[in-house]
C-alpha cells in the first residue's frame, strides 16, 4: 500500500492540534471568569465567590499542565514533518512563536504558581494581581498564535528572499488584513466555551441541589454573560465572514457551497456537494438571502469555486458541514441563553429542570463549534499552507516516508488517549466534587505546603 507522508502528516498535525485546541478554548476563558471571581471577593467579601475560585482555579491547573504538554509536542513536528515548511517561513514565524513563549507562556506558569500554592501567603489584593496576570498571559498566548496563523492566512509585510520569506514590516507581518477579525472571533468563541462549560457545571449541581449558594450565583451570572456575548460573536463572524470574502473569496465558496459566480445568492441550508460534478445535490436553499449577509446587497456578484482551477479549491465537503455545524451551534447557543435570561427574570432559573438539563447538555457545544470553526479555517486554506504562496504539498519534510509518519500517528494516539483521557476524568471528579465548603486561610505549617506540581488541584488554595 502506498503510503503518502503528505496525507498522512496533515492527518497527524489535525489529531494534535484538536486535542491541544480544546484546552486554550477552555482555559483562556476559565483565567477571565477566575479573575472576576476573585474582583467580586475582593470587593464584596463574600466568601461564596472566594470558593467557587479555589474550585475553578483546580480544574484550570489540570487543564493548563494538559495544555503545556500536548503545546509541546505540536513545534516538534515543523522539523520533523514540515521541515520545507519551516525553512521558508522560520524568519517571520519563528519570532511570532518566540513572543508567544516568552511573553505569554512564563507569565501563566509564573503567576499560577502563586495562584495555586499563594493564597495562605498573600493578602486578596496580591492574588487578585496574579489571578489578572494570568488571564493576561492567556490572552497574549492567543495573541501571538493566531497573529502567526491570520499570517498564513492573509500574509503580508514580507519580501522573497532565496525562496524565504523575510520580514520587512513586523507591524504589516502581525496586524495583517484577518488578524483583527480572526482575534476577536476565536477570543470570544474561547469565552464562551467556558461559559457554556461553567453553566453546565453549575446546571448539574443545581440540579442535584449541591453547592446550591455557589450553583445559584455561577448561574446567574454566565446566563447574563451568554445571553450578551452569543449576539456579539454572531456579529463578529460576519464580520470574519466579510473579510473572508475579500482575501479567501474561493474558501468562502466552500462554505456556501457556491460553485457558479454570481449576484443574488441563495443561502444554502442543506446539500451534498459533489466535487466532480462541481455541483450539489438535494440542495435546500433560500433565495438570495447570503446575498445580505455576505455583501448587504443583491447585485454584487461572489465568486464560486469555479472561479478557481480545481486544484486551488479546498475539499468543499468539510468546510461546507463544518462550517453549518459552527452556525447552528451558534444560534443553538442563543436560544438557549435567550431563554436562561427570561427564566432568571421570571425568578425560575434554578427550579426550571428542562432548563438545567438542557445547560448539562450544552457543555461540548463550546468545544464541537470550535473544532467545526478550526476546520473551515484550516481545511478552507488549502490547498495552501501559507495562502496562495506556497502549497501544503511542497512543505513536506523530502526525506520523510509515509511509514515513519503513520508509526508516529500511532504513538501519538496511544499517548494521547491514555493522558487527555486521565485528564478528562479528574476534571470530571473535580467538578462533581464542587467547591470546597471552606477556605483555609491561615499560614500552612511546612509539611502542608504542596510538593507536586498538580497537587494544587487538591489544596485549599
């Protein structure tokens, strides 16, 4: 059987990063909602607030030591797999990721050192600054990352230099024509992973009437923030969705499966889109209605995919159900938290079981509609790696074969399994064990102070 290290490298890369990308998805939000946790105690003392942070600052250092070793693993394979990859782009993208360790990375590991093993240590105020920086270095982490790949996406500020792309304006080079866009969108779709994650949680213990004061206030408050923040993302990814048009015209074809140029476009609700033909059967679609929402008029045309040679179009299947599975959890997710904030005005949110169930229910949603997001990203640049530059194909490693790579697919699946799946399971325990019904905050004797790194997720804070 041939085996092409082509495939089987992008099969590779796809099954690390979607693991890791869960993990930055939850913990970029999780380092916020800890942040206003600990500003709400160190306002209002209220000791309620102070235990639901020591109970998701457990479940965030599990998933931060899961993110560390799985974001390791991810640089290794630019030599070993994407070394023609990393040869052309290194000068431009090597800085980006450099900032990125530097920057974000030392200031997370840092500061959580203190919020985990701190707390008996330093007055509220001093852990509220390191609960901020964090959250900081969580933000300036996704920063710098997707800088690095709106870059790959719309790349500008370089010039070609012996087949090597140089930097020659850094401001151009990181504030490139999707990064705005792309930065926002995904920060958000971050927070709201969390938040949908958060509900869930508290929906469950609510539920089952456990920690109900802590229940009843994490409820409260997330019902608020989905029912403003869901609105605010689906008017942000029309706006990614615009400047998509503008700079990957041919990837959004693919995603509404638009295979003629044309004005008056419908919006396809459903079809199968069939590449060789270069068309889609048992299409569903409404008249012109992607016509508004793509350029807000009827008359403008929109290239379809035959505007490109077919071997510049990407695979039209995955981004086309991608990315309707990414819409319909979005307006999934707003009737949800439409109807979480009528319930809290109607004084029903905690007694509405339909509700709570519904909240436990929603908890992957965050998680499916960012791997559905990621995928019309990625899959929708190819067949490029840096877009209508250089293509995926010429940025194999040359002397890598296609056994090498499934052998290491193999391992990584074993590995990856066995330590996302432990993981996974101890957040789970963490979070049906709940909050912790006191904080200690008197000095630890020394055979009290924690002695391994995840032993913080067992401390009282």
């Amino acid at each position: 059987m041939d085996l092409d290290p082509v495939l089987l490298s992008r099969v590779q890369f796809a099954f690390v990063i979607a693991f890791h990308i869960l993990l930055p998805a939850f913990t970029v939000g999780l380092a916020s909602f800890i942040v206003l946790l600990e500003g709400l105690h160190l306002v209002h003392r209220d000791p309620a607030y102070l235990r639901l942070s020591v109970f998701w600052t457990r479940i965030f250092s599990v998933s931060f030591g899961m993110g560390v070793v799985s974001g390791i693993v991810m640089p290794f394979q630019f030599g070993t797999n994407w070394s023609r990859y990393t040869d052309a782009t290194g000068n431009v993208l090597g800085p980006l990721f450099s900032y990125e360790v530097l920057v974000a990375f030392f200031l997370e590991s840092g500061f959580l050192g203190i919020l985990l093993f701190a707390r008996k240590r330093l007055p509220p105020w001093a852990h509220f600054f390191a609960a901020v920086m964090v959250a900081l270095g969580t933000l300036f982490s996704s920063f710098w990352i997707l800088a690095a790949n709106s870059w790959m996406q719309t790349p500008t500020g370089y010039e070609i230099v012996d087949g090597r792309y140089v930097p020659v304006d850094w401001l151009a080079v990181i504030f490139n024509p999707s990064f705005p866009y792309r930065l926002f969108h995904t920060v958000i779709a971050f927070y709201l992973t969390t938040a949908f994650t958060v509900l869930g949680v508290s929906a469950w213990h609510a539920k089952h009437r456990t920690h109900a004061p802590e229940a009843r206030l994490a409820l409260r408050m997330t019902v608020v923030f989905v029912s403003i923040f869901v609105p605010i993302q689906i008017v942000l990814g029309d706006l990614h969705g615009g400047n998509t048009l503008d700079h990957q015209p041919i990837k959004l074809a693919a995603m509404e499966g638009l295979w003629e140029t044309r004005s008056h476009v419908p919006m396809v609700l459903f079809a199968l889109p069939d590449e060789a033909a270069e068309t889609n059967h048992a299409e569903l679609a409404i008249p012109d209605v992607a016509s508004l929402y793509l350029t807000h008029d009827f008359t403008t045309e929109v290239k379809g995919l035959k505007a490109a040679p077919p071997g510049d179009r990407p695979p039209v299947a995955p981004v086309f159900f991608a990315f309707r599975a990414m819409v319909g959890l979005g307006i999934l997710m707003l009737l949800v938290a439409w109807w979480g904030l009528w319930l809290r005005h109607k004084d029903r949110l905690f007694t509405s079981r339909a509700f709570l169930n519904t909240s436990i229910a929603m908890m992957p949603a965050g998680f499916v509609a960012v791997l559905a997001g990621w995928v019309v990203t990625e899959v929708g640049r190819q067949p490029w790696v840096v877009y209508g530059l250089m293509r995926t194909r010429d940025a194999v490693s040359p002397s890598l074969t296609g056994t090498d790579v499934l052998t290491s697919i193999a391992l990584y699946v074993l590995v990856y399994l066995t330590v996302f799946g432990a993981g996974i399971y101890y957040m789970a325990r963490l979070a049906r064990a709940g909050p912790p019904e006191h904080v200690d905050i008197r000095e630890p004797t020394p055979d009290e102070r924690p002695a391994r790194p995840l032993s913080g997720a067992h401390a009282d804070g």
